[in-house]
C-alpha cells in the first residue's frame, strides 16, 4: 500500500510517499480503507519536534523507521478479526487514531475494544455521521473531541462569557458551536478577515487581534479559551471572572468512548458541522503541510487518500 512517511524532522519536504506492507487485522480489529484524513496541526508539531518531548514518543534523532503520521481519518472498513462484534465490512467510519498515528495511508488497523484498566471499552472508532462526506469526516475526531473535552474540563453551562482565541481555525470554529450549543455569549479573537466565518457560525461578539489585545478587553469572563496556545493564564487573569477558568489544552481529561458518537448525533442534528478550508491530494501532502505551517488556514485542512 502507498503511505507517506516521516523521514526526518524538518519541513514539509521530509514527508515522502512509499510503498510499505498493507496491515493485516489481529482478531479484535477492524481494517480501514481509509478515505481521508487532516493536514492537523498535531501533525505538522511531530514533524517539525515542537515540542521537544516529540523525540521522546517517536525517535530521539530521527522519526521511528517508517513512521506515518496522521491523527484522525475516515474510511470504508474492508475486513474485521473474528473477535469483531460491533462493525462489518462495509461500515463507514470516522475514527481517532491519536498519538498511535497512521492516518497518512491507504490502509489502517484500529481495534475494537481497548483496554481501560481492567476493563474493556469501545475503541474511538465509530460510524460516521450521514450527513458529512469522508473528507469533512476525517476533521472531526482530533479537533472538536480536543475542544469537548476543554469545555467539559470548564464544566461549561448556559449563560456564562467565555473568550476563544484563535477562534478562525480548526479548534475555534468547533469551540464557537460548541459553546453556543452550551448556551454560552461567544467573544471570538481573530482577524477581521475573518469575521465573516465566525459570525455565521454563532460568535456574539469579535476582536480583532491586530488592532486590540484581547487581554486587555474591558469585559469579565467565565472562561478564556487559548485555542492556538500564544497566551496564558497570568495575562488572561485581568479579563477572567474570580472563578474563571482559562483552557488551553493541556492536561485535559480523559477521551470516553461515548465522546465521538455525541459529536455524531450533534453533528446529524445540523447542531455541529466541520469548516472547511482546503482539500488536498495525497500526492499534494507537502503543500498542505507548508500551508498550515503559514497559520493562515481557516476551520480544517484534509488530505484525500483514496476518491469518495
């Protein structure tokens, strides 16, 4: 099968396709004719070892010996172990493959179940919503399970001011429905470019950040959301509300199986829908990758692997 391949760290030019075995499922997995998946800023970190601690998951000088990248993807599965009870082949799916990666290649392994201790759970595979191509699929699992987490972590409710910084991008675009969805007032930060695309998505209110620092904004929040990680908690205190909460996603808590079906039914309701920015071809996955390192994108980059 055709994967792309980390072959250093570096620029997007380290990422080479090659031919590699095609995976085959133990008992208790699915395989995956993977259909697309995302340029994802998670992603392009690994590649460019941003953070540092990336040498340490995945090579300390160079990438682990044909290493895939790729944190979320939907697909078609093809075949099922004989311990498989919950999918067929056939089975349309969008899933998380998380820091396992591998979503950059024409076939993926996922397992059913995973272990939680000592027990078993769902696997953060699921079917993927009716209403969302393959390729508006693959966005979904990695950003907006990142911003359901973040807003549960906040314990988020109805009535409360929360600010998103970096509200234009694949985390933001999620963050505003989401909150809205919650019943919160939504104050989105971005350039004014892009006011347009946050307003028609339910934004309340918008800064533009190249005219005013959203830190100094003259309003008390409930909870400040830092999507793109360039501020912090000291700077965001003067604008947070005695019991605020700032989020920036770290330390978040821990993804539930039911997590990804939820933004399903969301998602099949019209409540949430994935911002589209760019679509790209597997053989295109170097300039996709210069593209989200330029910071310019809005909502969601996705790589076509295989034609829907």
């Amino acid at each position: 099968m055709k994967a792309i391949i980390c072959t250093q760290y570096g620029p997007p030019e380290v990422l080479q396709i090659k031919e590699i075995d095609k995976p085959i499922p133990k008992d208790n997995e699915v395989l995956i004719k993977v259909m697309a998946t995302t340029a994802h800023i998670g992603d392009t970190r690994i590649r460019r070892v941003d953070p540092f601690l990336v040498r340490l998951m995945f090579g300390l000088f160079k990438p682990k010996k044909n290493l895939i990248l790729g944190l979320e993807i939907s697909g078609i599965i093809e075949s099922v172990g004989k311990k498989v009870s919950l999918f067929k082949p056939g089975d349309e799916v969008f899933a998380l493959t998380g820091f396992g990666l591998g979503g950059y290649a024409e076939y993926r392994c996922l397992p059913e179940k995973v272990k939680d201790g000592t027990q078993e759970r769902k696997s953060l595979v699921t079917l993927k919503p009716e209403n969302l191509s393959f390729t508006e699929a693959a966005t979904v699992p990695a950003g907006a399970l990142t911003v359901l987490k973040n807003l549960q972590k906040a314990k988020i409710s109805k009535g409360q001011k929360i600010l998103i910084n970096g509200a234009s991008g694949s985390l933001g675009t999620y963050a505003i429905q989401l909150a809205k969805y919650y019943g919160a007032e939504v104050t989105a930060v971005c350039s004014s470019a892009n006011f347009d695309l946050v307003n028609s998505i339910g934004a309340d209110h918008v800064i533009d950040y190249t005219k005013e620092d959203f830190t100094q904004h003259q309003g008390q929040f409930d909870i400040v959301y830092d999507a793109v990680m360039k501020s912090s908690a000291s700077a965001c205190r003067k604008i947070l509300k005695k019991h605020g909460v700032f989020l920036n996603n770290y330390f978040l808590p821990k993804i539930m199986a039911e997590d990804l079906p939820y933004l399903k039914k969301l998602i099949e309701e019209n409540k949430l829908k994935p911002v589209m920015d760019r679509t790209y071809a597997m053989a295109e996955i170097v300039e996709a990758h210069r593209y989200v390192d330029s910071g310019h994108k809005k909502g969601n980059v996705a790589i076509r692997i295989a034609e829907e």
